[in-house]
C-alpha cells in the first residue's frame, strides 16, 4: 500500500490502490474528480480502507487516475 496524504482541499478520500480496498462497490452515480493537472476523471467505485490501528476509511473513491492516496480531511 502507498501512503497516505492528509488533504484540505480534497473533496473525498481517494485511493489508486486496488488491493487497500475492502468491499469495492459502484457509486450510485459517476462522480467527476478535477486532478491537479486540470484532467477530469470518472470515478464509478469505492470501497473502505483498513489504515490499521483502529482507523477505518469509508468511502474511499478508486481510480488508477489518482497519482496518490488522499485522505479528505476539513
């Protein structure tokens, strides 16, 4: 797994890693994520992350798109 970034500005978390992910599942509707280079990406799942120590990540948006792991913090 790769590590994880805390984010003010990020919208939701957000994962390229496939394997961190437990019960993967399709969002309702596509939601569309602006990247930092200005790219638009689709993101259609999501799923819950395990960062041990008693921190679980709910809806934690997958994409390959996503360069990093994003924790949407406010």
């Amino acid at each position: 797994m790769f590590g994880w970034v805390l984010d003010t500005g990020a919208s939701y978390h957000m994962t390229s890693d496939l394997p961190a992910l437990i019960d993967l599942f399709n969002l309702a509707q596509v939601v569309y994520i602006m990247l930092l280079d200005g790219k638009i990406v689709k993101v259609r799942q999501a799923g819950i992350v395990n960062l041990g120590h008693g921190i679980i990540l709910k809806n934690v948006h997958y994409s390959l798109e996503f360069k990093c792991n994003l924790i949407s913090v406010q």
